[in-house]
C-alpha cells in the first residue's frame, strides 16, 4: 500500500497560483503512474492531470490544460501540481492518487488503488 499526502492548498483569489505537493511512502518501488482529481461540492470527482513515473508522459483535462502543469521528483517520491490563472471553477477538494497498475487508463479514477485525503483549494472572484 502507498500512503500519499497532499498540501498545498488554500484561498486565492482569480489569477493567482498555487502550487499543490503529493508525498508518497510506503510501496513506492512499485508504482505506474501519480494523478490529481478534484471534487466541487455537489460534483462528480474529475480528472486534472496525470503523470508516468516510468515516461514521465502527461495527460491534462481540457479544463486545466494550458494553466496547470504537473510534474514528479523521482528522489523525492513526490508530485506536484502547478495551478496559474486560477478561475472560481477551480474551486474543489483536490485529491493525488497513486496507480501500481501499468498500461491502464490514466484519466480513469477507477485505475487508481491509493488515495490522499485532499485539499482544499479555494478561488474566490
């Protein structure tokens, strides 16, 4: 199992940044990919952005493509998100997860076997 902790989150107002972290432990010597979803309240939790560890390859909601960047320290077992031009839309819990599985769907909660408990990321107008 992989423990993971976010931080990083917090209120800003439109157009600011905020870069979020996702800490891992335990069984990282086996991992496939890291990613970040995020729910509103009254939402569905959707897909942000994900990451390979063995590529490094990306892939981005449609949303958030051009304004977020995510990106993973090998050494540390960590991953960020980089969020600019933040919208009031972004406004949600956000959640890193880690997936052991290789080859399956990176956009796909359901590909994803450890969760951290979120953070809140608050974007006001």
């Amino acid at each position: 199992q992989v423990q993971l902790v976010e931080s990083g989150g917090g209120l800003v107002q439109a157009g600011d940044s905020l870069r979020l972290s996702c800490a891992a432990s335990g069984r990282t010597f086996r991992r496939a990919a890291m990613g970040w979803f995020r729910q509103a309240p009254g939402k569905e939790r959707e897909f942000v952005a994900a990451i390979s560890w063995i590529s490094f390859s990306t892939d981005y909601a449609d949303s958030v493509k051009g304004r977020f960047t995510i990106s993973a320290d090998n050494a540390k077992n960590t991953v960020y998100l980089q969020m600019n031009s933040l919208k009031p839309e972004d406004t949600a819990v956000y959640y890193c997860a880690s997936t052991q599985s290789y080859g399956s769907s990176r956009i796909s909660s359901f590909s994803y076997d450890s969760w951290g408990q979120g953070t809140q990321v608050t974007v006001s107008s």
